[in-house]
C-alpha cells in the first residue's frame, strides 16, 4: 500500500463547506433543518423510515393510517416549531 500525504491547504469540499457555514451562521439554515424535520416527522410519507416502520406494522396487523399518525405527531410539531421560531 502507498499512502500519499497531502498538504494541509488540501480540503475536502465538505470540510470546506462546514467552515464557511458554522452552524448559527444564517438563521436560513436553522429554518431549513426545521422544515426537514417537520416534514419527516409531521407526516407519514415525508421520511423513508415512516414508510419501512408503516409497512412492517401492516404486515404485523397493526397498520398505521395517514390521519391517526398526523393526529399523534401534531403537538409535538406544533411545540417544536414554537420552540425553534424562539431560537430562530
């Protein structure tokens, strides 16, 4: 194996992307994790995983419906999104 070492001014595009966008550096960041997080845990098709667990529990006989997964997420969301337009 060959290991070539590289000069310190050689950063990756992530490592540079992190330095230029420090986390609380622009509240736009703030608002679009947000909203990410709003859609993935608001609704049962705004994250994969909502739809892997949804379908494992049908298969299981217990299936989870649109309406009944909105109505037991929508407090927390509403208390999150409180809670953030403050951080915000």
């Amino acid at each position: 194996m060959t290991a070539i070492a590289l000069p310190r001014s050689i950063e990756s595009p992530a490592a540079r992307a992190a330095q230029y966008f420090k986390a609380g550096s622009h509240p736009s960041w703030g608002s679009l994790a947000l909203g990410a997080w709003l859609g993935g845990n608001g609704a049962l098709v705004g994250a994969s995983a909502n739809l892997v667990v949804a379908g494992f529990a049908e298969r299981a006989g217990q299936p989870i419906g649109f309406v009944p997964f909105m109505r037991s997420c929508f407090v927390p969301m509403l208390l999150a999104a409180a809670i953030a337009h403050v951080h915000i």
